[in-house]
C-alpha cells in the first residue's frame, strides 16, 4: 500500500463509525467500478467526450 492511501485510511480510522462504513461502501464500490469489464478504454472515453462536445456544439 502507498504512503498516501496508508495515511488517508489511518485519518479515515478518526471519525465515527457510521462514516468509516460509509466510506468503506465507497471505496468498496471504486475498487469494483475499477475492476468492472464494462469500463471503456481510454480510446471510448475520448470518442464520448468528442460527441458529447460536437453534440453541445451543434445545438447552440
């Protein structure tokens, strides 16, 4: 584990137990997202972004 996400986690281990379960579900539902085939590659990301602007460009 990298220093940083070591010491997020060692201030995240601070706050009440409700928002330490919260976060927990988050990062819990990051690491998934992360790891889910469904993820477009970098090519896809910049072919939405492409259309999602000209899309924006033609409308005005």
């Amino acid at each position: 584990m990298i220093k940083a996400l070591e010491a997020a986690f060692k201030e995240a281990a601070t706050l009440p137990e409700d928002r330490q379960r919260k976060l927990g579900e988050w990062v819990r539902d990051f690491v998934e997202q992360e790891r889910s085939a469904l993820a477009l590659s970098d090519e896809q990301q910049q072919e939405v972004r492409r259309r999602f602007a000209w899309q924006r460009e033609s409308s005005s």
